[in-house]
C-alpha cells in the first residue's frame, strides 16, 4: 500500500539535540499551539550539566509560551551546574525574549 503524507502530517516546531548534547537546535513556529507537545520533548531530552547551545535561527514564530519554554530550557541547564554559550533567535524576538527574562 502507498501512502502520501502530506506537509500537516509533521509538526509545526521542532527540535533536535545533536549527537553529543552540545546544541539544541529548535525552529518552526513555537507557539501555544505547540507547546504542550514541545514541554513532553523538552522534558525527554538528557540535558546534562555542561556546555550548551541553543540555536533557534530556524524558528519562524515565537509568542510568549514558547519563549518562556527556551528560557526555562536555559535555566534547567544552568541550575544542572551547566552553562548555555549560546542562545539564538532571529532578532525580530529579542524583544520578547529580554521582556520574559526579567
């Protein structure tokens, strides 16, 4: 049997931790339509308490909730003892992501 899927068949945001757990690569649209499904992977993922990056110059929307899902993603690593060297987001969310960080 053949089967076709279609684009809606994957999911609007994604993310993927690569090999080493070094960088966390995120994109799509992180928003409150997704973000039930991206705190259960988020949860799943085995951050450890070293080195970290989070590149999210692939993500296409941001509101708050999926904001607020990298920050506390940042701030899990940290209170692990590790450190986040990098934490990217296209430019048009920086404000969003200063205004939730304070």
């Amino acid at each position: 049997m053949t089967s076709i899927e279609s684009a809606s068949a994957q999911p609007e945001a994604w993310l993927k931790l690569d090999r080493d757990g070094r960088t966390l690569a995120v994109g799509g649209a992180w928003t409150i339509a997704e973000a039930a499904r991206l705190d259960r992977e988020l949860d799943g993922l085995e951050l450890s308490g070293g080195e970290l990056a989070i590149d999210g110059t692939e993500i296409s929307r941001l509101d708050s909730a999926g904001a607020w899902l990298l920050l506390r993603t940042r701030k899990t690593v940290e209170a692990q003892g590790g450190t986040v060297s990098r934490f990217d987001v296209p430019e048009l969310y920086q404000p969003l992501i200063e205004n939730l960080n304070q």
